[in-house]
C-alpha cells in the first residue's frame, strides 16, 4: 500500500488522478491525522460506504480503543456534538435520522425555496456594495447559516452570534484554534439549550420544536440527542455548503465557455448542479469507518477497530466512471458522483445544498453578468483543513452593467 501527499487544494486533479492510478487502495499524509488508509476508486468508496455488516461509524462498535480513549478526553460539550447520528449504526442510527428526514427531503425543501432566493438576494446585495468583495464572507458562509437558523425558528436577532460562533469552525487547521472552538461550542450549547426549554412552553413548526417533542416507539430524544442533531446541522451544513458555493462559482468563473452554456440554457441547472458538485469536491474525504471484524479488504489485511477512509474527491476524478474527469461538462450523463457520500449516511442536507447553490448562481449572474475575479488565481488562499476544499476568501468585482 502506497503512501501520498494530499493533493493541491489548489489545483487537486494531478494529485487526485495520482490517488485513483495507485488505488483503490492507499495511505496518505493527512494533516493533524497522520497517515490513514483510503479508498480512491469510484467502486471501491461505494463499497466502503454501502457495506454496514463491515464498516461502522461508530468507533464503540469499531472497538477502535485509541479513538475511544480520545473521545473520552473530550470536554463535554465537545463530546455531545461528537455523539451525532454519522457516528451511529444500524437501528440507531434510523432512529434518529427518521425523525429529521422529511424536513430535508426534496419536497420539504422546495416549500424553503423562495425564502432561500429572498435571503440570497440580500446578501448578494450586501456583497455588492461591499468593500472588499469577498464573496466568501458577504454570500457564501452566511446564506446557509441564515437557511439553518431559519428552520430551527431561531430569532433573526441572534444571527450576528451564531455568525461569530460559527467561524470558529472555518479555522480548524490548527491546534491553537481549538479553544476558540470549545469556547465556540460552550456558547452554542447554553443557546440551544435555552431554545429547547422555550419550544417545551410553547411549541412552534419549526425544527428545533419538532426535535423536543419528537418521540420514537414511545421513547423522548434527549437534550444531549437534539444538541448533537443540530450540532451536525451546523457544522456539516454550513460549512460544507459554504464552500459548495464559494467553490462552484470560482469553478464557473475559470470555464467561460461553460457559463456561457448554462446562461443560455437554463434547462441545464440540474445536470449543471451535479457537475459542479462532482468537479468541486468541496467534502474531500468521509469520516473514518471501522473495521467490525477482521478481515482481508481489497488485498490488504486489516483488524477490527482499525479506521479507513474513502477519498470522495477522488473518486469523482475516476476515469472509469467518468469521461475525461478533469473537465467540466455541464450537461453530464449519467453523473453518479458520491459528492453526498452514499449508503446509509448519504447527506442529509443534499436537497438543502442544492437549493442554496443554484440560489445563488442563479441570482448572480442574472443582476451581474460581467461579475469577475478581483485578483489573480495565485492571489486565491486555500485552507489547510483535512478533508475539506475551502477558500478563505474569494474577491470578485460586480459588473459595471449590473443590476440595482
């Protein structure tokens, strides 16, 4: 089993094409991690991410005792948001995802699109007249946070909290950050914590009121439970959707011909949105899965509890699903790109994302046609965070023939 560098952030497909020719099974230097087995291939990721009578989330069904010792280090709050329905298996796990499945599925979401377009509209707005530009800080880190607070029916008040709660979780490459995180979560918990009790007096239609009174097979969720449900929507559905969008546009704005195409034919949104989510990759790698007994995977021996990743950026590079992977093709058939993961943990949030993004490429370059880059690609700078594609900022100038 080879072992490899991660690949550029900036410019992944050498690096990526490299993992799939050595896969589908490979060790790669991750930050913070350490060296970790992947599987790269398109099949092979499916393998890992479909086969729950071989591979849990869970690191207590894993028995992976040094994962578990490190858990157990945690601070509580840190702990809780820990404890979510990715890491659960099995029953659980469908217990706890039942409860919150219909208020994602793609009917549910639709009902949200116009606030979605109305909230995008603002925003894009505020970046307009904005100073800097940067698209990441005015449109894509705060449209999906307003989304979230806006199903949970948190208070339009409180926005400006989260928003600096949450960029605690945008700068995770380093250990130094890590108390400005737990210091992050502490005030996020008290938050909810105070909602959960006023949803119990008085109950509203929104999530968080769904959540404290939900009860499967008679049984209550508990406040830890609802905490780690909604610590998974925060941090996995506004980050990664932030970068999802910040990704997607530098993508359009690097293949005109390709923007040219979709502007003229708006019946291609829906291809367009799997391409983009395919080429962009933002979520570069699942959480570990564990081995449940020993076993020999892909022509390597492995025992239980030992962790192994799938590598979805490359996957969605590999030429044995996709034609010419490297380019982007708007109009794409088939695309089965695992952007969302897949198997049982397949993105809760994926109807959600998709409605953010095409918001807000819709929107953009229908008020400012000519919107361009405020620097040059090299000016461009990339996080070190594992596993995630994500721009710090992303400067760009509104067309000087824009809209209001």
């Amino acid at each position: 089993m080879k072992t490899l560098p991660v690949p550029d952030k900036r410019d992944p497909g050498p690096g990526l094409a490299t993992l799939v020719a050595e896969g589908p099974l490979v060790r790669v230097k991750m930050p913070v991690i350490g060296e970790m087995p992947f599987v790269t291939t398109h099949a092979a990721c499916e393998m890992l991410l479909k086969d729950d009578t071989l591979f849990s989330t869970d690191v207590v069904n894993g028995r992976n005792r040094r994962i578990a010792w490190f858990l157990r280090l945690m601070p509580r709050n840190v702990r809780v948001m820990t404890e979510n329905m990715l890491q659960k298996d099995g029953e659980e796990h469908r217990r706890l995802r039942k409860i919150v499945d219909a208020a994602f599925r793609r009917k549910a979401v639709e009902t949200w699109t116009p606030r979605i377009e109305a909230l995008a509209a603002g925003l894009l707005n505020d970046w307009a007249a904005s100073e800097d530009g940067d698209f990441v800080r005015h449109v894509a880190r705060p449209l999906p946070l307003a989304v979230i607070c806006e199903i949970l029916g948190l208070s339009e008040a409180d926005r400006p909290n989260f928003t600096r709660w949450m960029a605690a979780f945008s700068q995770t490459d380093s250990i130094w950050a890590l108390p400005r995180v737990y210091a992050s979560l502490t005030r996020i918990n008290q938050y909810l914590m105070a909602r959960f009790e006023e949803r119990r007096r008085e109950s509203g239609d929104d999530l968080i009121s769904v959540l404290v009174h939900a009860a499967e097979d008679g049984d209550r969720l508990t406040d830890d439970e609802v905490l780690a449900m909604l610590g998974l929507l925060f941090i996995a559905g506004h980050e990664t959707t932030t970068h999802i969008i910040s990704n997607s546009v530098l993508t359009l704005l690097n293949n005109p011909s390709e923007l040219d195409r979709l502007q003229a034919d708006p019946a291609l949104e829906g291809t367009a949105m799997d391409e983009l989510l395919r080429h962009v990759s933002a979520v570069e790698t699942t959480k570990p899965r564990y081995f449940l007994r020993d076993t020999e995977f892909l022509g390597e021996p492995f025992t239980r509890g030992q962790a192994i990743m799938a590598h979805l950026a490359a996957a969605n590079r590999d030429p044995e699903m996709f034609d010419d992977p490297d380019r982007v093709d708007l109009g794409r058939k088939p695309n089965r790109h695992l952007a969302f993961g897949g198997g049982p943990h397949f993105c809760l949030g994926a109807w959600l994302a998709k409605a953010e993004l095409a918001a807000v490429l819709q929107l953009l370059w229908k008020r400012w046609p000519d919107v361009a880059l405020a620097v040059s690609q090299d000016d461009l700078h990339w996080t070190g965070q594992a596993g995630i594609r994500a721009l710090r900022t992303l400067p760009l100038t509104p067309s000087p023939l824009g809209g209001m």
